[in-house]
C-alpha cells in the first residue's frame, strides 16, 4: 500500500526543480551543451586538455565580449551544478574570441 504512494510522491518531486536550475541539453553541432541562465540562452563546452579539461561558455548569436567574464562564470559554475559538479575554483578564465575559457572545466 505505502509503496504506490512513495512512487507517486517521487514522481511528482523530480518533476521539481528551481528556477535557477540550468536547463542543459546536448547540442551536437557544437559539441557541448546549450545552458539557458535567466532566460538567455549559453553554450558550454567541455574540452579535453593535457592536464584535464576546460570549458568554454560562448552566446549563440551575439558573442560575448570581454568585459562578461564575471557573467561567463555564472553561466559556467551553473552549467558544472547541474553536472552534480562545480567549476574549478582555482579556474581565473581567458576570453578567447567570442567566449570565455575556463581551465580545469568541472571538479
């Protein structure tokens, strides 16, 4: 008897989920994950390195410039919590061409 109800009630709270929470779903054209963050949509890219990984968060559309690199951050310390992950805290950022670099990508 209690177990169709435990089903139902952990049905109807994985359904949950603040509005916060990054939306990531696979994009195969460019290789990483498209990440919605307040309602603007991000790409984030994980990127094999020698010594690990990086990632790169880029804007579709509109490049992000150099003075985004706190927001670029934002955008990827989402993207790694919602991996169950976060972003590499000794990871500064290097803008590179439209977006920001991040070494070490999710710890």
């Amino acid at each position: 008897m209690r177990a169709p109800f435990a089903m139902i009630l952990l049905a109807a709270l994985a359904g949950c989920g603040g509005k916060d929470d990054p939306a990531a779903t696979a994009s195969p054209a460019a290789g990483g994950f498209d990440i919605k963050v307040d309602g603007v949509a991000y790409s984030a890219e994980l990127m094999p390195t020698a010594t690990g990984s990086s990632l790169k968060v880029t804007r579709p559309g509109q490049p992000m410039t150099y003075d985004e690199g706190a927001l670029a951050k934002q955008v990827g310390g989402q993207f790694c919590s919602g991996r169950g992950k976060r972003l590499a805290p000794w990871s500064l950022g290097q803008f590179q061409g439209d977006g920001w670099v991040f070494d070490g990508g999710c710890a």
